[in-house]
C-alpha cells in the first residue's frame, strides 16, 4: 500500500509567495490569506492520505465488476467516495445558487491535485461529475439546473460525458448515435464506448451527457446535438422514477485506472432532454471538454507527483553499491541508492518537473478565475492558448516522470508488490484521453496559435519579456534563470516565426513539428515559472527555499535547454516525417 503526503508547504509558496493570491485584484482572491487555504487544504490533504490513498491499491487490484447490469466498485471506494461527498469536496468551487462553496477554480486545482495523487481512479468519478455539471450550468435551461445541479454538486448524483462510439473516436463528425423527437424530449438511440464512470454503486444516479444527431439534422459536427440522459428519470417532485433504457453491456479491460469504470453504453431508445439548441450540442460539450483536458493535465501531474515521492523514499532507504567519493553508511554493508549520481539525476528529474509543473498549473487556474470572475478576454485567450500546453506537456511529462520512478526501484518498480507500476499504468490514460496529445499539439499548432491574430501568443512573449526586464538588476537571477529563459524563448519565437513563414505554403510543415512545437512552449511555461519561484525563494536561508533554488538551477541547466533541440527539429520541416511511402510501413 502506497503512502502519500500532501504537498501543503510547496503549495503555500506557489499560491501566496509566487502567485501572490492574497493580493490579488480577482473577485474572492482578498479571502485567500495564509490561513485560509492552509485550512482547507490540510482538511483536503487529510482526505487525501488518509482516505483515499489507503484504498488506491485495493482498486488498482480488484478492479470494478458488472454484475446484471451493475458495476461494483472495488472495496472501500464507497465509504471513501461518501467521506469526500460529506466533506463538500464535490461542489468546492461550484455555484452557492446551487448547493457549492463558491470557492476559486484555483483552490479547486490544489485540492484536486492531492485527490487525484492519492487515488486518481476514485477522484474521476467526481471530477467528471464537476464537468456535466459545469456543461448543464453553461447551457442548460433553468429547469434542469434545478432539477440536476444540486444533486449533482451534492454527490447524490454522478456526471458523465458520452462522446465516444466504436467507429470514431476524435472525429465526433462520423457519430450515428441518434435522437428522435418524442414530445418534450428525444429517443436517444446507439452505442457509445469509453465511458468512464459510467456506471457504479456509488450514488442514486447518474447524469449521462450524450452527443446524438437528431434526424434530418446537418452531415458532420454541425448536425450534432447534446442531451441529459439520466439513468433513472427524475420525477417532478425530484424524486427518482422508472429507470431509462441506458445500461452498461461491458467494462473494458484496461491497462490502468482499474477502479475507475469504463464503460460500452447501450442507448435503447433512452429518454434524453435537449440541452440548449438543436444542432449546437458541440460548442455546449466543449465546456466539459476543456475542463477536463485541464482536469487530465492535473492527473497527470499528479501521478507524476506521488510516485516521484514514492521513487525518492526508496532511494533513501535501499541499500546499494558505494558511493565513490567514500562510504555513506560505513557501518553497513552498502550506501542509499540516493547516493549515486545517475540515481540523483532521475529524482531530480521528476523534482524539477514535479515542482515547476505544479506552479504552472496554479497560473492557468488564476487565469481561469480572472477570466471567470471579471470577463477579462485577455485571460481567456490565454487559457485557449495554454490549454493544450496543460494537456498535453504535463501528462506526457508526467507519464514520464512515473517511468523515471519506476526505474528507481529497479526490478521491484516491475512487481506489483511495490506501488511504482500502478502510478506507471494509471498515469499513461492521460495521454491519451480528452484528445490525444497528438492532436492536443496539432490543436495548438494549427488553431490556438493564429487565434485572433496571434494575439494571445504575442501576449504570452510580453509576460516573458516583462519578466526579463523587471528582474534584469539582480545577478543572481540573471546568469541562472533569466538567461537560459531569454535563450528558451527565443527559440520558441523562432519556431513560431517558422509556422508562420512555412505554415500557409506546406501545412505539412508546421504540423509535422507540432509535438516538438508543444514541448518547446511547455518547457518554456515552466522555465517562466521557475524564475518566479527563485525571485519567491532568494534571500531566504532555509532548508525549503535552498532547495526550492538547487530544483530550480537544476531544471534551467539540464532540462530548459531541450527547447535547442525541438527547435532543430520543428525547422528540419515534414520532408524527414513524411518521405517514406505509406504503403512501406
């Protein structure tokens, strides 16, 4: 069974001595003092280690079970689930008018974060339940924020998105689910696949939104509409009526995120209530969606945080090999494996990843909030532009950060008797869910990147350069942070240059270094963050900030300096990828 410790103290340094919450103008922020969030995040850090991470490894090894039509959630996840339901968990950041706190969407990323490092399986089922409910609030009628949102902030009730159907995947243009019109509401009929949480034991209901084509509607995505389909329809009095023709028919077998439920669900001419307009079902998902591209950055940061935990108490611990600058521990037969320098290095790895990742993420959620909270359209353009950067920078760094921890253990990291595996499994699913970030890249490349302009790219260079210039007096910053970030935007700035000279011309051009592009841009978000958390850290002479320093010289000497090479790449352009003919492979 894994442990897990919250990271209490890096996040009251990222939210007060970085970010500054406390003195921020953003409506709500002025609430955010040091002893607030380090109330409710101990209470939240609580939660984490001591009820939802005692149960992880029971879920990774029973897995859910369909049974007649009902999945069993594996043992403890129900008493778990209604702990974190009792405390106020599921509606932290949700709407007062409905049953939430009212809290920031940045508070809600910090707790989420600990949630999902301590059991990412249990965490989805109410986090997919924030986003339906966050689809239903944007869109939905008045009479169904009444009739779901409250439950659903409760935890009474679980939310779900249906998109998925086994011939398409990201191309939602080709679904054939279909919606006929029956009265006030629609016969929802087809199959979808990959539905996580689906179905369970673990509330009353479960508020399915699913994408159908109602008939006669246009070909392709402009002829796809959004609809609540409950599993039990819901009376007028608010009680629970006769079960709808939705259900279960299989669980997938999956890699990881065993006790989370992935379902095939069966639409058998189920009762679904149109949200919003006809025919413009997927702009009103994409509120579900790119919440949970953000959500699934999170997870994968997460897995990447618990398990580089994990790997470091290992290495402190195991004895191993001499260290060849003399013993460690003469008085035993080896020296910790912490000792090595190639040891060193994988930690410091995950570390720097970890720590700069984590402030990264708690930026964008302040421009969520700012954007939110005072319709500031500069802020909503950045998180547009970031959002895939969050997506797919952090969950394919995060899965790597697992594998660097696994190495750790060496040949235990391969046994299911040690946790390393489970972080190594659970954590590849972000990849690839919620868009792969293949097309998270192709996203940010050919979309986000020209959007309105290029406006919101041109901002992000501004809050660079602005960096630069305030702190360029300070020698200590500038030989250690400010010129490996001055080196690493440049090269993001020549890349970008090159779309835009290459891009209209050979298309294939800018698409065929768009992953190359997203980890450039990634790597230069968290050098940005870095810099600002060594401004927070210098001139303090503890243990806490000498080593928040050395993680940070340490990521701007080993790490920042890919953004060369993925520049190297972008610039060689599509005729290395795409020379070889199609029929070779």
């Amino acid at each position: 069974m894994a442990s897990y410790t919250p990271p209490l103290g890096d996040l009251a340094f990222v939210l007060h001595d970085v970010l500054a919450v406390q003195d921020s103008a953003i409506p709500g922020y002025a609430d955010l003092d040091r002893d607030t969030t380090a109330a409710i995040l101990e209470e939240a850090g609580k939660i984490a280690a001591e009820v939802l991470a005692p149960v992880n490894s029971i879920g990774d090894r029973e897995g859910c079970r369909l049974e007649n039509g009902v999945v069993r959630t594996p043992a403890g996840f129900k008493a778990a689930y209604d702990t974190a339901r009792a405390g106020g968990w599921t509606g932290l950041d949700l709407d007062p008018d409905f049953g939430g706190q009212g809290m920031p969407h940045l508070l809600n990323t910090a707790v989420g974060e600990m949630h999902a490092a301590a059991n990412m399986a249990l965490n989805m089922y109410w986090g997919l339940t924030h986003g339906a409910y966050n689809a239903i609030h944007a869109h939905g009628s008045a009479e169904q924020k009444r009739t779901y949102l409250p439950r659903m902030v409760a935890g009474d009730w679980t939310g779900t998105m249906n998109l998925t159907e086994p011939h398409c995947g990201t191309d939602l243009g080709l679904l054939r689910t279909r919606a006929e019109p029956d009265g006030a509401a629609y016969r929802i009929t087809g199959q979808k696949i990959f539905i996580s949480a689906g179905e369970h034991d673990l509330a009353d209901n479960i508020i399915h939104l699913a994408l159908a084509r109602i008939s006669g509607a246009p070909a392709g995505v402009k002829g796809i509409s959004l609809f609540i389909v409950p599993k039990y329809l819901v009376n007028p009095d608010g009680t629970l009526g006769a079960r709808n023709a939705v259900a279960c028919g299989k669980l997938e077998e999956k890699m990881g995120i065993h006790g989370n439920a992935t379902c095939v669900m069966n639409y058998d001419g189920a009762t679904g209530f149109l949200v919003g307009e006809p025919h413009k079902g997927l702009r009103a998902m994409f509120t579900m969606m790119n919440e949970a591209r953000l959500s699934v950055g999170v997870q994968g940061l997460a897995q990447a945080a618990a398990a580089c935990q994990g790997a470091a108490a290992y290495a402190r611990d195991r004895l191993q090999g001499r260290a060849v600058t003399g013993p460690e521990n003469p008085a035993g037969p080896a020296d910790p494996l912490i000792v090595h320098p190639d040891v060193r290095r994988a930690l410091m790895d995950q570390r720097a990843f970890v720590e700069g990742g984590r402030a990264f993420m708690l930026w964008v959620s302040v421009l969520i909030d700012q954007h939110a909270r005072t319709a500031d359209a500069a802020a909503e353009g950045l998180v547009s532009l970031l959002t895939p950067v969050v997506k797919g920078f952090l969950t394919d760094k995060g899965f790597e950060a697992t594998v660097q921890a696994q190495q750790v253990f060496g040949g235990h990291g391969y046994t299911e008797d040690w946790p390393a595996s489970q972080f190594v499994r659970d954590a590849r699913i972000a990849m690839i869910y919620e868009g792969t970030n293949g097309v998270q890249a192709l996203d940010l490349v050919g979309r986000k990147l020209g959007q309105d302009g290029g406006r919101h790219m041109m901002a992000f260079f501004e809050i660079v350069k602005g960096f630069l210039r305030e702190n360029d007096g300070d020698p200590v910053l500038k030989a250690d942070f400010l010129d490996p970030l001055k080196a690493a935007s440049k090269d993001l700035q020549a890349a970008t240059m090159y779309f835009a000279q290459t891009g209209l011309k050979d298309p294939n051009a800018a698409l065929a270094g768009s992953t190359d592009f997203l980890h450039l841009f990634g790597h230069v978000c968290l050098g940005l963050m870095w810099a600002r958390m060594a401004r927070a850290a210098i001139g303090r002479d503890d243990d806490f900030h000498r080593a928040k320093l050395a993680t940070g010289r340490y990521y701007m000497a080993r790490l920042l300096p890919e953004t060369a090479l993925r520049l190297v790449r972008i610039q060689s352009g599509a005729e290395p990828v795409m020379a070889l003919p199609a029929e070779a492979f």
